[in-house]
C-alpha cells in the first residue's frame, strides 16, 4: 500500500508542478473569468427573455444578461480547463512515455492526471462562482459551482484526449475552442433561436447548462442533469484513457526479443579471413 501511495503523491506532485509552469493559464483564470462573466452580464440587454427550462418543466423569464453571464461562465470554464489540461498532456507527452517504458504503473499516472483535473476543475469553478455572485444574485450558488464543476470535468478530460491524440498543438487548441463555442452558443436562446431543439440534449454540456440555468433561476434540484453531466465526463475520460495508454505504450518487448537465425549477424561486420596455404605460398616465392 504504501508503494501504490508514494508512486501516486510522486506522479500528482510532478502533474501539479507541471501545470503550476503554465504562467499563461494562471492568467487566463485570473483575468479571463471575471472579464469575460462582467462583459457577458453588461454588454447584454436587461430585457427578459422567455424560455421553458426542460430540466424543470418551468417557464421562466430571466434577464438576458444574467442568462448570457451563466453562458459566459461555463464558456470561460470549459475553455480554462480544456487549455490547461490539453497543455499539460501535449507538452509532458514524452516524459509520461519515458516513464512507462522505464517501468512507473500507469495507473498512478492516470490517477494522477484525474486528481489534478479534479482540483483545477474545483478551483476554477469556485472562483467563478464567486464572481457571479458578485455581479448577480443565482437562488442556487451550490448547484451553479457543481455545474460548472461538472462541465469542467468534461472539458479537461477531452483536453487530455486531444493530447494524446492530436499531432500539433494548434489542432488542440482549435479543437476545444471550436467545441466549446458551438456547444454553449447553441443553448443560449439569447443568441440561439433553436435553443429549444431537442437535439440540443445531445452537446457535450448540455447536462451542466441546464443544471446553472435552474441554479440561477429556479428553486428546484437537478440531480438527474448534474448525473448527465457526468455521463459525459465518463464518455470523455474513457477516450481519453485510451489515448494515454497508446501513446505511452511500452515498447521495451520490441526492443528485448530474441533476435532471430539471421539477426544475430546481422549488424556485425566480417570476420576477417586468413590466407590461404596457395595465397601464402605464392606471397614466399614473390619474396
């Protein structure tokens, strides 16, 4: 036990330096969350806009401001976290490979990788919370931090699968840019006129989306969509999972095997020949 526990406080510590290094990241959840909440909850009309909320049946009127700083929320989230892990993941490819191939259980690096998506998820959800709370008042400010908890889980753990599946880091970070836009402006039914779609149930954050939504707005739980929610985390680990295991794979057995019948001289160069009793008396009689 205390093996599995000292591989594992080694691989988190190493995961929490390694995002700690990424200065722009700190930035973004520093600045980019307040700006991007405020901005979303000024810049838009107070005007109330009606709306039927499917996780509770209710038809509700809330501000569009308000409605479009919970978008922008859980848009600054899912960004931060997909970015942060994507990084991490990109940039310590090699090293995780190195690793496994020198022998570290890749289940403590996976575990790892979970633990520090758990803590950022949690910290970035907490403070933007927070400044919602400022700006505006959510009936529900538990519910709308375990919503964008949840929508977080799910962005950093897609950020890991474009980690270890994409080739460039321009890739990635078009990936979950472009992902996260389509999936949270398509649910606003400030900026979407088929908010209501029921194809709309199917976005990686529709789950987390509707759980903020009845936060801000309305009195009732939704256990039911945090759980859908956290289907998707589940969806998008298990690629994730199986991205970071075939690229750390360990190539050691191709290495090591036998060689075979023709192998074993292969790389080595010729013997040299001695000369031939005719050769070597040919060379006495030229003497």
């Amino acid at each position: 036990m205390r093996f599995h526990l000292t591989r594992f406080a080694v691989a988190t510590r190493f995961t929490l330096i390694e995002h700690g290094r990424n200065r722009f990241a700190m930035i973004l959840v520093i600045l980019f969350v307040p700006v991007w909440t405020i901005l979303a909850y000024l810049a838009m009309p107070d005007t109330p806009a009606r709306m039927r909320l499917r996780a509770t049946g209710e038809a509700l009127a809330p501000r569009g401001n308000e409605l479009t700083s919970i978008s922008g929320a859980l848009n600054a989230v899912t960004l931060i976290t997909g970015f942060m892990m994507f990084a991490a993941t990109f940039s310590g490819g090699g090293f995780d490979r190195r690793l496994a191939m020198a022998g570290y259980p890749r289940a403590h690096l996976v575990l790892a990788k979970v633990t520090a998506l758990a803590l950022i998820s949690a910290a970035v959800a907490a403070y933007a919370t927070a400044i919602a709370c400022l700006v505006w008042t959510p009936r529900q400010p538990l519910l709308l931090a375990a919503a964008l908890f949840c929508a977080a889980l799910t962005y950093g753990a897609l950020g890991v699968g474009f980690g270890c599946l994409l080739r460039r880091e321009v890739e990635g970070m078009f990936a979950i840019v472009m992902t996260s836009i389509i999936d949270l402006a398509l649910q606003n039914p400030i900026t979407s006129s088929g908010a209501d779609n029921p194809l709309m149930r199917y976005l990686p954050s529709y789950g987390a989306m509707q759980a903020s939504t009845a936060a801000g707005f309305s009195t009732s739980p939704v256990p039911g969509h945090l759980a859908i929610q956290l289907t998707w985390f589940t969806g998008a680990a298990l690629i994730a999972l199986l991205g970071f295991r075939g690229s750390t794979r360990d190539c050691l057995p191709a290495l090591t095997s036998p060689p075979g019948p023709q192998s074993s001289t292969a790389g080595l160069p010729a013997p040299r020949q001695a000369a031939t009793p005719s050769a070597a008396a040919t060379d006495t009689e030229a003497h």
